[in-house]
C-alpha cells in the first residue's frame, strides 16, 4: 500500500519501495512567479484529498549547461514555475525513536543544476541506513540572487531557509528528529551551507554540517552585487527595478544570463565587476545584505557564529581539472597565463611557480594551471573555514577526496563533483559518463557509511582537525588519515585571501 502522511498544507501520498518510504515534488513554498516573482518564497497554498508526491518537481528556470559538461551531469527534470519543492526519503512512518535527517543542498555555481532530482541525489541508501534525507530545490542565477537595492537580494538563500524550516515543522511526520538535523551540499552547495552556518536567521535549524568542495568566501559586498544588476539590467534594456526586470519573460532573462556571463568571461575586470567576481568568475552568489548575510561569513564563523555546530569538510584533489579539461582549455595554457593567473590571486609568480614546479616536476602549463586553481578556488577556502571553526567546541573533520576518474583517458583526475556518488552510494546511477563502467563500491560504501555515522553520532571516523596537526581523512582505494597533508603548498598562499 502507499504511505501516506499528513502535512499542514495537506495530505501527501508517496511510494513505498524495498522498505523506504519515498516522497517526491513536495511543495514548501508558492510558485516564485507572477505577483510573487523576485520576492521572498511564499506560504504553500492548503489542499484538500491527499495529493500524489511521486514525481520530482520541476527546477528553477535555468540556462542550459554546455554540451561537454551536459554529458556528464545526469538530470530528470526540466524548468518551471512551481519550482520551490523537495523530496523525502524515510525508513519509516509512524511508531519508533524519530531518526536523524539530512539535508541535501544541491550545487551549480549558483546559476545551474539547483534540483534535488538528479539520480546522484537519490536518498534511498540513506533511509535504508536509519537516516531520513531530504533533497531540496532552490532559486538560481538572477531569479535567486540578483540585488536590486530593494531588499531580498538573497533569494535563494531564503529558499533554503523556507526549506529548512518545512524540514522543522514537518518531518516529525516522515519518521524524522527536527532536533538531528545535518545540512549537507556540494560546490554553490556547500558554500550555502557554509553561509547558513554564519547566519543568525539559521540557528536552531540544524546541528550539524558537511561542506564538500566549497567553503565561506563566496559572498559579495552590495557595491559588486550592484555593479553585477546594473550591467545586467542594461543588458535587459529596462530600469534596475523589481517591478521592471519582473516583467521580463523567462526565456529573454535567462538569454540575458548567458549573455552577461560571456561578458564576464571575456573581459574579467575588477573595475567592471567588482573583484569578487571577476576572480571567481561566478555573476551571482549570495550578498551581504546586513541580514541573512550580516558580513562575511569566514569573519562570523571565527567570531563564533557556529560554535556549537559539528562541522565536516573536504575538497577533491583535482577539482579544476573538470573545468580545464571538459572545456579542452588545458591543453591551450602557456606557462605565462600560469604566472598571470598566480599574479591575479595576489602571489609572486616566480617563486611560486618554481615551488609547484617542485612538487609536479611532470606537470605540463595547463596541469600547472589545474593545481593552482584547485588550491586557490577550493582547497585554501576550506581549510581556513576548517580553522575558523576548530578553535570552537562543535568537532571539525576534514577529507580529500582521491580517487580519479577514468574517463577521457584518466585526465580528470579526482575532479570536482567526483565523490557525490560514493557519498550516496548511487554508483551507476547515471555515474557512468564521469565515473567509468567500475567505480570502486568499496569507496562508496565506506565514504557513504561515515556521512551517516557523522549525522548520528557527529563523528565520521576520524580524528578531529585541529592545529597544528590538521589532520586529514584521505578517501581513496586506500584511505588514510594524514597530518598537514601538501604543506608546502598550502603555506604559500597564507596572507593571501
């Protein structure tokens, strides 16, 4: 028989395979769009009957990916309006101790791919392993983070929040604790869930948090978020106003998306853009807003803003080399664009060339190009959020993600996105384009087993990083804890932020 469980909006019936429970396309907030479009999400309008929770919900309108990067990321659903949905995969309903739930925050640079529906994200192995997981949509590109001077610049954020707080009031019902609650997500993901953690209109949500490749520096400050709506506003040809850019049909807006961010790409300058995004090349990230974003959130969580939350975070070893390589761009690097780009992230190109030099001896200009932007974009970020929270009672943990990809004949490395799988234990579910035919299930099955231990008991299985040592869980065929793993390297970017 199909479960059936009841909300405050209404009834919902789910499906009930192999012993889990599987709710999906659950509202928890109003379509984003007529009347409601560019403003905070919105209560979810009651039903009456028991309305079907069996197919995922659409996602927030959204450019398409590009082809290279397309064939790599599965996908189960297209844009639309009713967007503001999530998806709940349960061990039980009704009766027995309420079980930890987890939080999934999808990523996708904040402009793409904000969709729990993706088979990568299927919670199933999660609720046969005692854990409730919820996998969420949310906002994108301009809908969900441009900032007109009006307020609510944040959209996407207050999306998750709003999801967060369904999450609170309801999941009593799907067999969940609302006080053993783990936020999870990857890349524009995990930097949302390092921005929750500073963020006051966050607390009591949850209790715990894992980063994966992405940390607490990808915020703007209001006078970039500006510079970013005004080029984007002339671009649409209207007034750099809610109600004007409101009024721009779906398909025209997200044109204009594509068309400010070959901009962006092609002419990078500080001045222009405000260098927040000029370096990071991402148009639209979350503001500091004075509210949700009271400052940035390193700053917050150092001060103590997450003092009491358990933390887990990591990065993939290769992650630019998705970037680099998908695109072919890695095999068109001069060793001067190198020293340029090192130049740009405010290092001395000489020495540091020759200290990564040293440690690659075999690295070509592109692979050079690989390895710094790894470190710059992903690997320095989070172990100064690892910093910024350890001093703090709630643990630290951190990993490196291993393992490479034998795809596009083993260049990939263990690039970015690689280890969401073996964190759901979703192996061939989709994963064959960037993962191979024969992914290790060994990995899964233990990487998948201490994200849920860390949501039950706040501990993966590892020690704790904390200084000096900085110990480091290193997640491959062979798994090891390692102390300061790479130290040369990552003490040449100190004083650089």
């Amino acid at each position: 028989m199909d479960p059936i469980v009841w909300t405050r909006p209404g009834a919902l019936r789910g499906r009930l395979v192999d012993g889990v429970s599987a709710f999906l396309g659950i509202p928890y907030a109003a379509p984003p769009f007529g009347a409601a479009r560019l403003r905070p999400p919105q209560p979810v309008a009651p039903w009456s009957g028991v309305r079907d929770a069996i197919a995922f919900g659409p996602k927030s309108p959204q450019p398409v990916y590009p082809p290279a990067m397309a064939r790599l990321l599965p996908e189960l659903t297209m844009g639309g309006e009713d967007c503001l949905s999530l998806n709940v995969w349960t061990p039980q309903l009704g009766g027995g101790a309420a079980r930890p739930v987890m939080v999934w925050i999808p990523g996708g640079a904040f402009a793409h791919h904000a969709t729990g529906a993706s088979p990568w994200y299927d919670g199933s192995r999660f609720a046969r392993d005692g854990v409730v997981c919820v996998t969420i949509n949310y906002r994108v590109g301009a809908d969900g983070f441009l900032s007109l001077r009006e307020g609510h610049a944040n959209r996407g954020l207050l999306d998750q929040l709003a999801a967060l707080r369904w999450v609170r009031d309801e999941i009593a019902a799907f067999g969940g604790d609302p006080d053993q609650v783990t936020i999870f997500g990857e890349s524009a993901g995990a930097m949302s869930v390092a921005t929750l953690l500073a963020s006051p209109r966050a607390r009591g949500l949850f209790s715990r948090a894992i980063a994966q490749s992405g940390a607490a520096h990808h915020v703007i400050s209001p006078a970039t978020a500006q510079r970013v709506a005004t080029r984007f506003a002339e671009l649409l040809g209207v007034p750099a106003t809610r109600e004007a850019v409101a009024a721009v049909p779906i398909d025209r807006l997200l044109e204009t998306q594509v068309q400010l961010e070959a901009e962006l790409a092609a002419w990078p300058d500080p001045q222009r853009w405000g260098p927040e995004v000029a370096l990071t090349g991402m148009a639209w990230q979350p503001v500091i807003d004075g509210d949700l974003v009271p400052a940035a959130p390193l700053e917050r969580i150092a001060a103590g803003a997450s003092a009491d939350v358990e933390l887990l975070l990591g990065t993939n070893v290769d992650e630019h080399r998705l970037f680099l390589v998908t695109s072919g761009a890695i095999d068109q690097v001069t060793i001067e664009a190198v020293a340029d780009v090192i130049a740009a992230y405010g290092l001395s190109p000489e020495p540091t060339l020759a200290a990564y030099r040293a440690a690659h001896p075999r690295a070509s200009p592109g692979d050079l190009l690989a390895i710094v932007q790894t470190d710059w974009f992903w690997r320095l970020p989070a172990l100064r959020l690892a910093e910024a929270h350890a001093p703090h009672p709630g643990a630290t943990f951190m990993y490196e993600f291993t393992w490479p990809s034998p795809q596009l004949g083993g260049r990939l490395g263990a690039c970015h996105g690689l280890e969401i799988p073996f964190v759901f234990d979703t192996l061939g579910q989709g994963t064959e384009p960037l993962l191979g035919p024969h992914p290790p299930q060994a990995l899964a099955d233990a990487m998948h087993a201490a994200w849920v231990r860390f949501a039950v008991h706040g501990d993966p299985g590892w020690p704790r990083y904390e200084l000096p040592r900085r110990t480091t869980m290193r997640l491959g065929l062979a798994s090891e804890a390692v102390d300061d793993p790479r130290k040369a390297e990552r003490t040449l970017w100190y004083g650089v932020r």
